[in-house]
C-alpha cells in the first residue's frame, strides 16, 4: 500500500470506529441527545481526520530520518502524544461551544476523552501495523540496500 493510501485507509478506519464511541459517550456523560452528540463526533472526527492524515505525514518523515528503524514503544508514545496533544488545542473550543459549557469543563471532558483515544490510539496503530505491516519508514531495511 502506498503511504498515501495507507494513512487515509488508516484514518477513516480509526475515525470511523472512534464516532461510534464517542458521539454514545458524549451523549450519556452530558445528559445531551444522541442525535446531537453523534453530530458533534462527527465535527470531532473531521477535525481528527485532517490531524491524522497532516500529523502522521510530518511523523513519518521525521521517522525515516531516524537512525533506528521500527517502531518502539517509546516511538509508539510519542506518535501518541504528538498527536493527541494537538487534537486536545483544536477540539476543546469546539466541545465547548457544541455543548455550551465553558472552556475548562470542555477541557476536563476532552481530557477524559483523551485518555481513552491515547490507549486507542496506540493499540489501534499497533492493531493495523500488524495486520497491515509497517509504513516504508518504520520497515527495516535490507542489509543488501543499506
């Protein structure tokens, strides 16, 4: 699969599972009707999606400057972090203003959602790696072409 190809497959694979967590989620947590909170999983998951597709991009090219090949757990983290923490800057104002609670509120939610979506994310990612294979920067290369 190209790396192209392989990052959108991946992100609406993740995204499309995540709606169908989170908009349920939300909608408990936060007494709101379904119908409402699925809309706003849906806003959360387009703003998540464009991140993926952007993020994972920038990743992968730090990763293929890398001097180690694979990917770690620690790499693993760090993709984690990198990404979540930058989902967190977008999504907070959005869940606010969806749901007319004030920014910390919002803030505490997005960091409960948050905690979810870091272990998500990194047994998704870990999930289709194995299933998929590794991306051309994390494979390990032939000692032939090196």
């Amino acid at each position: 699969m190209n790396p192209s190809t392989r990052r959108v497959f991946q992100a609406v694979l993740y995204e499309a599972i995540a709606v169908a967590v989170v908009g349920p989620a939300i909608g408990f947590l936060f007494s709101e009707p379904v119908g409402s909170t699925m809309g706003l999983a849906v806003c959360m998951s387009t703003v998540a999606l464009a991140w993926n597709y952007l993020f994972n991009g920038w990743f992968e090219k730090w990763e293929a400057k890398q001097a180690v090949r694979g990917r770690s757990l620690w790499r693993r983290l760090a993709h984690g972090v990198g990404f979540e923490g930058g989902l967190l800057l977008m999504l907070v104002p959005i869940m606010a203003w969806w749901l007319d609670v004030t920014l910390l509120t919002a803030f505490v939610a997005d960091l409960g959602v948050l905690a979810f979506f870091f272990v998500y994310a990194v047994v998704f990612t870990w999930t289709f790696d194995r299933i998929f294979g590794l991306p051309q920067s994390a494979s390990v290369v032939p000692a032939a072409d090196a």
